[in-house]
C-alpha cells in the first residue's frame, strides 16, 4: 500500500510543478465559474435596463372615470397595460404572460378620487413567483388615482355633483355624531367656494375630518388580492430555477467539470509521457507490481479531483452559495471522481505518443462538456440535444453535484446519477487495465 501512496504523491508533485497545467486544473475552473455565475446571474435578473411590468386591467365600471383612470396608468413608462376581460386576462397570469391583472369594479367611478368618500376597491392579481413587482404596482395604482383626484377636482362640474351627493348622503346617514357632521357640513360648503383651486383645497382639508365610510384618516383605495395562483412545473426550466438560492449554484457545479477534465487530460497525458519517455519501463523492472503502478495513477487522478471539487466548493461558499447537503456533496464527488478515473485509464492509452493522447483526451473532453451541460446548462439545451446528453459523463456528473448543492435530490434520487458514474468508472478501469496490459 505504500508503494502506491507514494506513486499517488510523485505523479500529483509532477503534475502541480507544471505552473500552467496547474492552473488549467484549479485557475482556470474558477475563471469559468464567475464567468457562467455572471451570466446566470444576469439570465435571473434582467441586465439591467428599465423593464416594464406587463399587466392587463379589468374595467368593469365602464364610466368616464374608470376610463380616464386606465388611461392615466397606461400613460406610466414603467407599464405595460393592456385593457381585457376578467378570465382572459387572469387565464394570461395564470400562464406567466402578464405579472399582474388590475380589476376596476362596478362604482369605481363614483368615488374615485375624493378622499373625503369611501375609498374605491381595486382588485389585483399577481404571479406569486414575482411577489417583488407587487409592491412596484400597488404603487403605481396608488400614484394614479392621485393624479385621477387632482384631475376631478380641477373639474368643477363633477366637483358640484360630487358635493350635492355627499351632502344627500350625509343627511341621510344617521350614524355620524353630531360633532363630524358639523365638521363635515362645514367642509363640503367651503368646497363649494374652492373648486378652482387645488392648492386651497388641500390646505383646507384636513386628515382629522372624519366622512362616511372614511375611519380616521383617509386612502385613495382599497387594494383587494386576487387568487391567479399559477402551479409551475417543477421539471421546467423556471420550475428548476426557483430552486437556486444564488446564481453560482448553477455555475459552479458546470466549472468543477473543467477542472476535472483538466484533471482527467493531465494525467493521461502524463501516463503516455512515461511510457514514451521509458518511465513505465523503469517502474515495471523495480520492485512494483503493475497493479500497484495502475493504482498508484488512479489514486493521484481521484485525490486531485477531490481536491478540485473542495477548492470550487470553498470558493462557491465564499461567495453566496449555499450547498443543500455537505454529506451528500461528499458522496457525490466520491462518484464523480471514479467515473472520470475510469475514463483517464481509457484515454491514456488512446494513442502511442503523448500528442496524440493530449489531442484525441481533449477533444473528447469537448464532446462531454458541450453534450453534458459543461458550457450550456441542460436545462437550457433544446429537446433533442437534452436527449443526446444522457449519453455524456458530464452530465450526470453536473446532476450529481447539483442534486447535492440546489436540487435538493434525496439519497434514493441521488442513486441513478451515482450508480451510472461508478458503473462508467469500474467499465473505464477495467477497459483501461486491459488495454495498457496489452501495449
């Protein structure tokens, strides 16, 4: 056994020596990961610019008001709405295709805008998976039907009306003390004098006056929530995303697969090396076993896989990511790191001369990546290449770590990814082994 730790130690010292091989196996896998967590990041959360929230509104009410109101919200740069009917337009946020739906209900028109009458309901449904945009429009509503009020107050007719309906509905309300009816009374008769103008309206109406239906203080409306619950395939890429805690999680897990196949390159190039340059004959005259020689390379490619995984690990903790199960992780790795040991022993005698091996392990290690979510996540591949990816180490690999880090996969879902990489490793030992007792 000690024959074989101490070839593990003399090839993992030959391979860390070289300063550029070096940091195509750690340097460069880190670089990948910022630079794919950068796009993920920016693939979640927009790139930037100004976006609108697309909603639909409802306008049940049918009045000059209710009509004057949406054309005031769609009047605002930071939406987009689209006038529709009640099941169109929550069937269009059930689907994802609109964030929102505003309803204006019947007798909106009637008190929207006086602040002194019962504030006017207004419904809305929002997509719950985009809660944020949610405050961002009740918001907007409430800006715009501050903008409604400032426009029927300038409007003297609909003032006059507004003040002869309120003083009827005062009378006929019995409930109101005799004090806020004298306050009230007082109030609407100075309006009266006040309807041209909106500063003198507002310096003499006071948030104390307590009205009909107004409690203490007052509001422009009354924000009513909508069920538009919409279920989310889970299998989707939207559905898999939701899952992410942070944007590196998807990232880091495509970077350890470049670090492991500079790995996997690295040491098969070394192995054709030794064998051009007359090492392997050297080591099969001493007094080593070839086992012990094949196990010696095997043990160095698995610890410096292991080591890879724990430095992208660290690294992707430093930075906001949040592994759902370290145990898991742990078991994960372990499998990763024997299918790809099993590969190196096949690739490392794939050629006579140390180019050929170097060219032909690359070139398969592209193939695996591009097929296996090494460059473009799978979730993001088109039907027929997510197909073709179950024939790539790299994916399952990438499933494998991602099951452990965000998936959140259990012991049972993590056994078809783990048993298919140490089902390739033991076949590529194996074929390895053989093929190299052969040359």
């Amino acid at each position: 056994m000690s024959q074989i730790f101490t070839m593990a130690i003399k090839d993992l010292r030959l391979l860390f020596r070289d300063k550029l091989g070096a940091f195509f196996i750690i340097g460069f896998p880190i670089l990948m990961g910022l630079f794919f967590g950068t796009i993920t990041g920016n693939y979640s959360s927009g790139t930037g610019k100004k976006s609108q929230i697309k909603v639909a509104i409802v306008d049940q009410d049918k009045t000059d008001v209710s009509e004057k109101f949406v054309s005031l919200i769609q009047q605002n740069d930071s939406v987009d709405c689209t006038p529709m009917e009640f099941d169109p337009a929550r069937e269009s946020v059930r689907k994802g295709s609109r964030v929102a739906m505003i309803v204006l209900g019947e007798g909106f028109g009637e008190t929207a805008g006086f602040f002194w009458e019962e504030a006017p309901s207004i419904q809305i449904g929002v997509d719950p998976s985009r809660n944020a945009e949610s405050a961002m429009l009740q918001g907007f509503i409430m800006e715009t039907i501050g903008q409604l009020s400032s426009e029927r107050m300038q409007d003297s007719m609909a003032m006059q009306d507004m003040i002869d309906r309120s003083k009827d509905q005062l009378k006929a309300d019995q409930e109101i003390s005799v004090a806020n009816r004298l306050l009230v009374s007082t109030f609407l008769n100075s309006l009266e004098g006040m309807v041209d103008s909106i500063d003198a309206l507002q310096t003499e109406s006071d948030d104390t006056i307590e009205g009909p239906g107004s409690g203490s203080g007052f509001q422009f409306a009354n924000i009513e929530s909508i069920d538009v619950t919409r279920k989310i395939d889970p299998n989707s890429v939207k559905g898999q995303l939701m899952k992410t805690k942070s944007k590196w999680d998807v990232s880091f897990p495509q970077a350890m697969m470049w670090g492991i196949l500079a790995c996997v390159a690295g040491f098969a190039g070394s192995i054709a090396k030794e064998r051009t340059h007359g090492t392997m004959t050297r080591l099969q005259v001493a007094p080593i076993s070839k086992f012990q020689v094949l196990c010696g390379k095997a043990l160095a490619c698995f610890i410096s896989v292991m080591i890879v995984v724990a430095m992208m690990t660290g690294l992707g903790v430093a930075l906001d990511m949040r592994p759902d199960s370290y145990p898991k992780l742990i078991l994960s790795t372990f499998c990763v790191a024997g299918c790809f040991v099993g590969i190196m022993m096949v690739m490392s005698n794939l050629g006579k001369t140390e180019e050929s091996v170097n060219g032909s392990g690359w070139a398969i290690n592209m193939v695996m990546a591009m097929l296996g979510g090494g460059m473009i996540p799978v979730m993001f591949m088109p039907s027929f290449m997510q197909s073709l990816s179950h024939f790539s180490p790299v994916k399952w690999s990438v499933l494998a770590v991602e099951g452990a880090i965000w998936r959140e996969f259990s012991y049972a879902e993590l056994l078809m990814p783990c048993g298919i990489l140490v089902g390739i490793g033991i076949a590529g030992v194996l074929l390895g082994s053989w093929m190299m007792r052969r040359s």
